[in-house]
C-alpha cells in the first residue's frame, strides 16, 4: 500500500482520570484530498484533530506526515480554529503574516505573498485596517489566510465556521475549497454539520465515542457551486451520512 499523506494509525489518547477519548483511531489521508470529520460534541473529534496538530500527543499510536512522525505544531501545518483569534492591535496585513514574523522579519516578498492572499479572498483592500472593523465573515478570511500563508501541506480546521449566518457561511466554503484547490492544500476539517461536510469533502470520517465508525466517500463533481445542495445526489449523500450517524448514535 503507497504511503499516505497523512497517516493516523491506532492512535489513543485520554485525559486524566477519563476514558479514552480517542480510543484506536486508523485514518489514512492523500495528497491534496479534502477529508472532514464528523460527529455530535464530546467525540472526540476536536481532541484527534489536536492530536493531528502536535498540540497533543498520542498515549498509544502513531501519526505522521509523509512518513515523519507529528511530534509538534510547525511550519508544515496550517491549524484555524473556531473563532477568528485575531491580534486587535495588528492590521489586516499583519495579522496575515503572524506566523512569518515569528519565525523572521518578514520582506517584501513575504508582504505580497500576504497580499496575493487577502485578495484572492476579497479582502486586499481591508489590508491595513484592524480586526475591529470587520464582520464576522471578513475575520474568518483573515484566519484562513493567515493559517495559509507559509503554504503549509496540511491545512487543520476546528468548526471554523459555526458561529457565521448560513450565507456567509457557504461564502466561506467555496472560498475555502478554492483557495485549497489553487495551492494543493491537504484539509482535515471538523464539523458536525451533516450538509457542511458533504459540500466540503472527499471523504467524511463519521466519529462516535472517540471512533471511526464509518467512511464515507463523496463522489460530487468538483469545482463544486452551492447549486448541488439542491440535487439529489447530495440529498442522497445526506441521507447517507445521517443513517451512518444514527446507527451508531452519533
């Protein structure tokens, strides 16, 4: 079997004095594919996700990327969380390029690289304005391209957009899934909305009770438009994911 990008395998992990709250999980993902995660709160998802990261490590198992096992948070990946997590006091512009200046004195090079960025998510001419004076929508961009800006392989995203409207939400995806496609970005991306993570993935990983207890493939043609959450066929892959769901309590 050829090596996946990102390989999970019989990863566990609990917090102290808990149960497991990732207990054996195998998950194999390839190159540029666009996987999601779903399941209910307390499935443990957020906490594999972490995992993934670095930001944890594994009580038994392993997780690698290209066959270098994770062992810390690093260049290689991009992490956006739930909320937007912006420095108030930093422009637009520097916000973007928060994990270049930790690394170095960003340059003009790294400054367009930032900018090419921000206008391919419609907001190069937010770039020297302040958190403050943004929407929601806006702040979430400004998280993607800052997560996106060293060109990490991996791209990790925890509900990123849950706290949005339904409009600007779906904004939100096909910017993600474009920007992604144009760059070759890897995604495992958490959600526990049902409709969400058929529009977004090629693969859906159903998880309940810290387990992967189905895999989904999500044949959709891409580039995708939110004119397929009308057909049947994502009407069908719907109904899918939901029966898996619900068979094992997730």
């Amino acid at each position: 079997m050829a090596m996946a990008f990102l390989d999970i395998a019989q990863v566990s992990f609990s917090y102290p004095g808990r149960a497991p709250v990732v207990g054996g999980v195998d998950w194999r993902i390839g190159q540029g594919e666009f996987h999601c995660l779903l399941g209910r709160s307390g499935c443990g998802k957020t906490t594999l996700l972490k995992l993934a990261a670095g930001l944890l490590r594994p009580q038994a198992g392993r997780i690698a990327l290209c066959g270098s096992e994770i062992a810390a948070p690093g260049p290689q990946l991009g992490f956006m969380f739930q909320a937007p997590t912006l420095l108030d006091w930093l422009t637009v512009l520097d916000n973007v390029l928060l994990p270049v200046s930790l690394q170095r004195r960003p340059g003009p090079q790294d400054e367009a690289h930032a900018l090419a960025l921000l206008a391919q998510l419609g907001l190069q001419a937010h770039a020297r304005r302040h958190p403050r004076h943004l929407s929601g929508g806006q702040q979430s961009r400004v998280a993607l391209a800052r997560a996106l800006v060293l060109e990490p392989p991996l791209l990790l995203l925890d509900e990123p957009f849950a706290a949005l409207d339904a409009i600007t939400r779906a904004e939100l995806q096909d910017d993600l899934l474009r920007t992604c496609r144009q760059h070759g970005t890897t995604v495992l991306f958490v959600t526990h909305d049902i409709a969400e993570a058929v529009y977004l993935a090629d693969r859906i990983a159903v998880m309940h009770g810290g387990r992967i207890v189905d895999d989904i493939a999500v044949p959709l043609p891409a580039p995708r438009s939110q004119a397929l959450r009308h057909g049947p066929e994502f009407n069908a892959l719907a109904a899918r994911v939901r029966e898996a769901m619900d068979r094992s309590g997730a």
